[in-house]
DNA sequence: GCGACAG
DNA sequence: ATCTTGTCGC
C-alpha cells in the first residue's frame, strides 16, 4: 500500500504517516541544502491527448552560500488526481526517483508546500521526510488551512498560523508588499529553525532563491520533454 | 447545506 | 500545476 488506489485508501495512509512525524530543531550546521520542484504537462491532443506527466527537479545547494552543486531529475506519469490534501501522493513518487539519482544527498530539504500546516499534519514536505526520514521543511505560497492574525506589509514581518487551537507554522511576508509565504515544518523541523532557514534563502523575490531556481529548472525540463515525446508519437 | 481548498 | 497576450506599474 505504498501507493493508495484511492482518496480514501490515500487519507488512511496520511493517518498512519503522521505519527511518524518528527519535530525537533533542524541541524545547528549543515552543508547541503535541497530544494524540489514540479512541472506537469500532457501530450498534444490525439489517442493519448489525455496522459499526464510530470518532471520532478531536485537542487542541491552548499550552505549557507547556495552554491549549486547537484541536481537530479525525473520524469514519470502522474498517477494521482489533484485533492487538495493529497498533493503528496501526486509528488512523492516522482520525487524519489529524483533523490536516488542524486550524487550529493542534502542535509535539509526544502519543499514547494505544506508541512504540518496540513488538515492531518502531513503535507508534502512531511510526507517526504518521514519516508526519506530527512529534515524538511515546507514553505507554500498559499494557505491550505489554518488561521492567522493580519500581516503588516513590511518584508520580514511574521505571524503565527493556527490550526485546531495550535501554532503549526509561521506566515511570512518575504518582501514588502507581496503576498506571504506558509511556513512550517516537514519533518525533523520545528517552527524556528524553519523560519530561519527560509529567511536566509530570500534574495531579490518573493520565492526562496532554492525553490526558485527549483521552480525554473522543473519548467524548463517540462517543456524540453513535452517536445521531445510529442516528437516521439509522431514517428 | 455552504464555503475552502498546497501544486 | 497548466492553458495564454497584452498590459499596468516600479
């Protein structure tokens, strides 16, 4: 049952996983910082018009410079629907294959999502630290639940998200006057060191450089294997 | 029943 | 996320 045949199957698999979710502050030093990220596409109209793909993009950065210094990347057919909630189970696989190509696994790991900021405490950055058991940390550009007090406007301003009467996580505003960022923990994270991390990711936009540059590669990689196996069916 | 709803 | 052109603003 690694991989749930349905929603159903899917939320029963979250309730098992997130006991296994571990909060405790991140690493005091590391040296490699990961980053990941998506891109989906699907092949030209025709018999498999309908097919969905994905590419999952892993960064691997030194730090606290973030140089690049590895990359991985791989591209697999989606299996999964879209729930919100289950994000996971459409990002997980493909991004595991993407980790075992890796010549420098990282120390911490960086996710285009939710952590424990999650309906039953396991979002993507969870999920895939407890299956990797590595310290993630989620970082989404929306909220998926939780509430959470106004946010002055000013670049670095913060305050906590709640959820069921509890703190799962900090929303941050990255740069003046755009919207926030969700932070919260994955999986051998906890709140503070989260928070930090992301902050000293932030350079000139509103996206953490890693992801950012993540998020970039993923589109690139997408467009190139969209063309390439839409070439494919041709022949 | 009516909204809300990561990517 | 993805499909898409121009366009308002710093």
């Amino acid at each position: 049952m690694f991989v749930p045949e349905s929603p159903k199957d899917a939320i029963r698999l979250q309730k098992e996983l997130a006991g296994k979710v571990v909060i405790c502050p991140l690493p005091a030093n590391f040296r490699f910082l990961g980053a990941s990220d998506l891109g989906y596409f699907s092949l030209p109209a025709g018999d498999r018009g309908k097919d969905r793909f994905c590419v999952a993009v892993i960064l691997v950065f030194d730090w606290p410079d973030l140089n690049l210094v590895d990359e991985a990347s791989h591209v697999a057919s989606v299996t999964f629907p879209y729930v919100p909630g289950l994000l996971s189970f459409r990002e997980v696989p493909a991004m595991l294959e993407a980790w075992r190509k890796l010549c420098i696994k990282p120390d911490v790991f960086l996710c285009d999502g939710q952590g424990i900021a999650h309906p039953r405490g396991i979002g993507l950055a969870s999920h895939l630290g407890v299956i990797l058991d590595i310290p993630t940390v989620g970082c989404a550009k929306k909220r998926l639940c939780g509430t959470h007090d106004e946010l002055p406007l000013q670049k670095g301003s913060r305050t906590p998200l709640f959820f069921q009467g509890r703190q799962v996580g900090v929303v941050y505003r990255s740069r003046t006057g755009v919207k926030p960022l969700y932070i919260s923990p994955g999986h051998r994270a906890d709140i503070d060191s989260s928070v930090k991390v992301v902050e000293k990711c932030i350079g000139k936009y509103r996206i953490p450089e890693p992801l950012r540059q993540a998020h970039r590669r993923a589109a690139d990689l997408t467009r190139k294997a969209k063309l390439f196996r839409s070439s494919e069916i041709l022949c």
